[in-house]
C-alpha cells in the first residue's frame, strides 16, 4: 500500500513541484494546501474520507487509506522538488541556454540531475512517513503491520504492539536506506548527496 502511493505521489508531485517553478503565485498556494493537509491526524482524515468515499462503496479499506498517504506525501515531495529546481544555480541555467538546449532539455540534463538530491530527500521522507501512517490504517480495516499493533491494543497484549511497532520501524529504516543507495546510484558525480 505504501509502495503504490508513493509511486502515485511521485508520479503527481515531481511534475508539480516542477511546474510550480515557473509559477510564484501558484506554489504558494499549492504548498500551503499541502502544509494543510499535513496538518490533519491521520485518523481525523480516514473519518473524514469515509462518508466520501462510502457513496461508491469503498468507504472503509485500502482506498482511503491509499488516498491520504498520496495527500499527506504531497508536501514533502512538492516542496522538495519545487526548492531543488529553483536553487539550481542561474549560470548553469544560462550556460545551457548558451549551448542552445530547449526548455526540456535543460530541466532533463541540468535542472533535474541537479536537484536530485533534494529531490529524493522529500520522496525519502515522505515514504518513511507513510510507513507510520500506513501502520494507523488497519484502524479502518486496510491491513498491514498496523493490525498487529491494534489487536495488541484491544485484546492488551504488549508483545503484539512492540512486534508490530519493531517491525514498521525495521521496514520504515530500510525503505530509507533503499532510497537513499538509489539516490546515491543515480545523483550525477560531483554533486553532493
């Protein structure tokens, strides 16, 4: 479940934030929106999707679920993307421009490479974070790790909570690490990670 919403946050956020360089008025408010949503409890977002999402019969489960950890991934994504591109330094800007690439080929072969440190820094946090949240969702029956630590709750069995509590905190410490190799695979050499 965390696995698919970072890809979809990804796949909404880095164009985004991207997007959002070309336009001040418009990142200001898309990440105040986002620092909103970021804002919101996890448990008060579930409720507040499942009359929502209950008029298509999905009010409970994966789909909400799925849906809050692509909103609460937004803001680090978005705002990490939107700063790395726009800290690109502007007289590499201009010597790519001097060399005459296009719009596209210097946000693929400069701006991009440049800023992906920063890049893959908002999707590490953000997929860490949601490992977290993604834990608090079996409250609304979407499974996962999380089912451990609630049945330990109710049925007060502190083995069950620290097993499920050790085991998001093991999964959330290597998908950071997994990330992190894969940022370091692919940031160009000579910039720093």
């Amino acid at each position: 479940m965390v696995g698919i919403a970072t890809i979809i946050a990804i796949l909404i956020g880095v164009p985004l934030g991207i997007y959002l360089t070309t336009n001040e008025y418009l990142a200001e408010s898309i990440l105040r929106i986002a620092s909103i949503i970021m804002t919101i409890p996890s448990l008060a977002l579930f409720g507040m999707m499942i009359p929502i999402l209950s008029l298509i019969g999905q009010g409970i489960g994966f789909l909400p679920a799925l849906i809050a950890l692509v909103l609460y991934s937004q803001l680090p994504i978005i705002r990490n993307t939107y700063t790395g591109i726009k800290d690109v330094n502007p007289n590499v800007r201009d010597a790519a421009k001097a060399i005459g690439m296009s719009t596209i080929q210097r946000l693929v072969k400069v701006e991009i490479p440049i800023a992906m440190p920063l890049i893959m820094t908002g999707i590490r946090l953000a997929t860490v974070m949601n490992i977290g949240i993604g834990a608090i969702a079996a409250f609304i029956g979407a499974g996962g790790l999380g089912v451990l630590i609630n049945q330990g709750i109710s049925r007060s069995n502190s083995t069950m909570v620290i097993v499920g509590a050790v085991a998001v905190s093991i999964m959330a410490i290597m998908a950071d690490l997994l990330l992190k190799y894969i940022q370091k695979r692919f940031t160009v050499k000579g910039i720093n990670s």
